[in-house]
C-alpha cells in the first residue's frame, strides 16, 4: 500500500507514519518546509514538499497519483488566526479531495474534531468558532465526493503514551481525551481494514483494543 500524508510533520502524521513504516507501507509525507524532511524520513517517510494553501489542483493531483490512500492530517494549528482556519483546516482538505478523485485515489482519511457538525458554543471565541466551522465544511465537502471516505472526529488530543484502548463510534460519543498515539493507531488499523467506510466516526479513551474497535464497525 502507497498512502500519502498531507500535514507529515504534524504530531499525529508522524505517529501513523511510524506506525506504517512498521507495517511496510510506502508513506509519502507532504510539508510545507524542507527542513521538516530529516524528521518525515527517520519516521519512515518520504517527503513531498508542497503548500496545499497555494499549489494548484493540477499539483497537488501529480503528488497522488499511482497511491491507494490520501490522510489529511494537516492543520493550521494553535497560534493561528481565524482566515487560515478557512484556508488550511477547510479549503486544504477541499483541495486534497478533489486532487484524489482526479488522481483515482480511492481512499480518503480525514481527521476532524469532535464539536464540528454541531453549532459552536457561543462562548467561544472567533477563531474556535471558525475551526469549528471549517472542520463542518471539510465534512460536508467530504461526504458529496465519490472516495471511499472516512470522517475521524478525535476528543482532546493528548501526548500521552498510547493506551490502545479507546471508544469508536459513529456519533455521539462523550467528548473526552485520546491521545495522538492511540489517534494514529486507529489510522493505521483503519487504512489497513478498509473498515469504517462513508462513515463520521468519533474517537476517545476507552476499553476496546484499537483492533477490535475497528473490526465492530
């Protein structure tokens, strides 16, 4: 299996990409900066270094082709202001879909967050407001496309040691913390299956071996 990473060097692309690696699958990490190539390729991955935000539909396809998967697991993350929620956590996905289907990717990755799908809390400020709205869109966007999609809305995301343990579902389940570890598993577990197809699946700690969460879906 070819799978393509867009985000490689954010904390849960390089967890999968380690745990790929193990699997002997061909990971292709996509980054914005060459300096971020040393980390992707001790993790096991070969970097790409492209800019969703500013390459263009015809660029972003030529990276995917010949793959069998695409994972977003890009984000414009904390310290961010609300624009670039729209145009990395929204449009990026938007743009990675629409690359795969021209490129014939089948399957299609995406991690979300749990709250999107559901109003904001309106206590929130604007740029929480806006993650929350861009996740929304991305899903939305997701689900009209003809690829085998997946939708995974992690809780709180922690640096903990994975448990292996979680709760997997469709929607709703009690928002809670998972680490980006046990996050990354259930990525690998997935890829690997094909289980979880055309479904939005929420993700927590709890008491269900990674495996068998996936092999109930």
């Amino acid at each position: 299996m070819r799978v393509v990473i867009a985000g490689g060097h954010g904390k849960i692309a390089l967890r999968l990409t380690a745990l790929l690696h193990e699997r002997e699958t061909e990971v292709l990490g996509m980054i914005r900066k060459s300096e971020h190539a040393p980390v992707l390729e001790a993790a096991g991955a070969r970097p790409i270094e492209l800019d969703l935000e500013h390459s263009s539909r015809a660029e972003i396809t030529e990276a995917l082709r010949s793959s069998d998967a695409v994972v977003f697991a890009a984000g414009a993350g904390k310290g961010s202001g609300v624009e670039r929620k729209y145009t990395v956590d929204r449009d990026g996905s938007v743009s990675l879909a629409a690359a795969a289907e021209d490129a014939g990717v089948p399957r299609f990755l995406q991690i979300s967050t749990m709250g999107a799908g559901q109003p904001p809390d309106p206590d929130a400020g604007e740029v929480w407001k806006a993650y929350i709205d861009a996740k929304t869109s991305a899903e939305q966007d997701l689900r009209s496309r003809d690829l085998d999609w997946t939708i995974l809305r992690p809780g709180a995301l922690t640096d903990d040691p994975g448990s292996g343990l979680v709760t997997l579902s469709d929607p709703p389940v009690p928002r809670g913390r998972v680490s980006r570890q046990d996050v990354a598993a259930v990525l690998a577990e997935l890829l690997a299956t094909g289980r979880g197809s055309s479904h939005t699946l929420e993700l927590a700690e709890g008491s269900t071996p990674v495996p068998d969460a996936v092999a109930a879906l």
